[in-house]
C-alpha cells in the first residue's frame, strides 16, 4: 500500500511510503525527519516512521496562514488520529461535513482508496499532532472485522465509505498521553525500536476502542462550553506543570465550580485531576531516573515534590518499587 501527503496546489511533497502489511516478509524499519520552510507558510517537521505495518506521523507545525494538505491512500486503511495541541478541519473523502479537532482529542477513521484533506490554520504556537496508519488487511488481523468494537464501521467498510469510528471526537487520557510521550521519546534502534513501537501503538489502539465502547461519552450532559473548560484545565495542569494550582485555584481559572469540574475532568480523561498530576509526576520521574542524568533528590524536586522521602514513597506506591531499584536495573 502506498501513501502520498502533498500540500494542495503545490509541488511539495511532504510523504511518499509504502506499507507492506504482510507477517510473512521480514518488516524493514525506516525513520526520517522532513522539515519544511517555506517564506509564505512557514515551518512544518514532520518525524516519519515506517515498521512495515505500519505508518506513523508526529508532525509539528508553526503555519504563518492557513494550510491544506492532501493524503491520498491506495488501499483500505485505518487511521489512528491525535491531536495533541492545536485546531485542525479534516474532509474526508466522500462526506460532505469536516471534522473538527482541537486540542487533546482523537479519533479513529476508515479510509478507503482516496484523497482527503486537512487543513491547519495559521497559529502563534506550534500545532502538534500523531497520526498512525494501519492497513485494514492488518488491521482486521488485530480486530476481527465483526467485532461489536467498531460495528459502527462496518457498513462503511462494505460501502468503502470514509467515515470515523466516533461521531465526536474523544479526549485524549492521560494514559494515551503518555504512550506518545514513551514513542516519541525512545532512543532505540532499528528492530528494537520497531518492536517497542508497535507493542505501544497497539496499546494505544486498545485504549482507543476501550473508551469508545466504554463510554462514548455516555452520561456526560455537560455542555459543550463545559467540556471546552474541562479540556482548558488540563491545558493549565500542564502548563503550569510541576507547580500545579490546587483544585480551588483551577476551578476560577477555567470558570467552573469545584464539583463539575471534578465530575468532568474524570469523565472526560479517566482519572481525577490529583491522578492526572501524579501520573504525569511519576512518568516525568521514570524518564530522568532512566537517563541518569540527575540525582534522585534532584528528581523528586524537579517533579513537583519537596521532601525527597515523599517522593519516594509516592513513587513506590505508583510504580510498586523504589526509585533506586529502577536505577539500578537501568544500569545493570
């Protein structure tokens, strides 16, 4: 299966990579970084991955207006789509409405042999996306096609009509959150990496179908601008990240009283807003005890906590070993 990414009314072409999607061939593993400036639209880089089953994007990019990029696919596939910071519209092939993305929401789409388009608007911030592609061949070899996990999909399937798992797009979890993280950041190479990301990239999968058949946001009355508010205060736990406010402080920030800001905040991401921070305290932990770069005082300090004795205590709770011992598997 091939797949083309080029910018509409232009030359430039920003991908070109073929999937192979047979268990049979050894899978060849291919990284690269395409990065593009341009005097009039400004800077995209797009880290691209090929593992033979897969295809996988992390793009970042800083537009000065607005920009359409095409992707044409030549074989039935499945898309795994994050947006982890920034706006986006997506025209699926085929259906008259766009899908609106913004900041910490996913989905999962069909595409069948086709061009769609996706258009970044122009932004002071950088736009962050993931996106992966999985062959349907493949992908039915993970998820049998009469699955009740995307009977929403399967007409589509026989009509070969685009169209998304999911009428509305779900918040990214923490969890998922953190398996990017863990993709993006791995320094290994060639088959090991090839092996680390796919067993990542199919957890993420599973986290995706998990909650959409959970909860399709069942039960969450909440209203749109509420939801827009739970999603802005998640935005500041992590901007203001390790010195986060207390629940009080961030119910006045995004304008939402305490109790329907914690309601939503679980509903919407899975865990409560102290979960959501220790979460991402202990993963931050794990990295810089993994790198080795820091003292494990110098950790607990960098992460949020001031009592070293603490920190460990809360890392052996989450984690259910110290902070040495994975140090010292680390260097053994």
């Amino acid at each position: 299966m091939e797949i083309f990414i080029k910018f509409k009314d232009s030359d430039i072409l920003l991908r070109r990579e073929e999937l192979t999607g047979n268990d049979r061939q050894t899978e060849s593993f291919l990284e690269r970084q395409v990065r593009i400036q341009h005097d009039l639209m400004g800077c995209i880089t797009d880290t691209q991955i090929s593992t033979g089953n897969f295809l996988i994007s992390h793009c970042s990019f800083q537009l000065t207006q607005p920009v359409q990029l095409i992707k044409k696919v030549e074989e039935d596939s499945i898309q795994l789509d994050f947006a982890l910071k920034g706006d986006s519209q997506v025209q699926l092939a085929g259906r008259l409405t766009r899908q609106h993305f913004s900041t910490g929401q996913h989905n999962i789409s069909y595409l069948p042999p086709s061009k769609s388009v996706y258009e970044y608007g122009m932004s002071t911030q950088p736009l962050d996306y993931t996106k992966i592609l999985i062959p349907k061949s493949v992908y039915f070899r993970l998820v049998p096609i009469d699955s009740d996990l995307h009977c929403g999909l399967v007409t589509r399937f026989a009509q070969h009509k685009a169209a998304y798992l999911n009428v509305e797009n779900l918040c990214i979890t923490p969890a998922m959150d953190w398996l990017i993280r863990d993709m993006r950041a791995s320094q290994r190479t060639g088959t090991l990496k090839r092996l680390f990301l796919e067993s990542k990239l199919l957890e993420l999968l599973m986290l995706q179908l998990e909650q959409m058949q959970g909860t399709k946001l069942v039960g969450f009355s909440s209203k749109k601008e509420d939801i827009r508010k739970i999603q802005e205060a998640r935005e500041v736990l992590d901007s203001s990240y390790p010195g986060s406010p207390t629940i009080v402080e961030l119910a006045k920030l995004v304008g939402l009283n305490e109790f329907n800001l914690k309601r939503g905040f679980k509903q919407q991401f899975g865990t409560t807003i102290l979960g959501y921070i220790t979460q991402r305290r202990m993963e931050e932990a794990k990295r810089f005890l993994l790198e080795g770069e820091k003292t494990i005082s110098e950790i607990s300090y960098w992460v949020g906590y001031k009592n070293p004795a603490h920190f460990t205590v809360a890392f052996k709770h989450y984690f259910g070993m110290l902070p040495s011992a994975i140090r010292a598997d680390q260097s053994g």
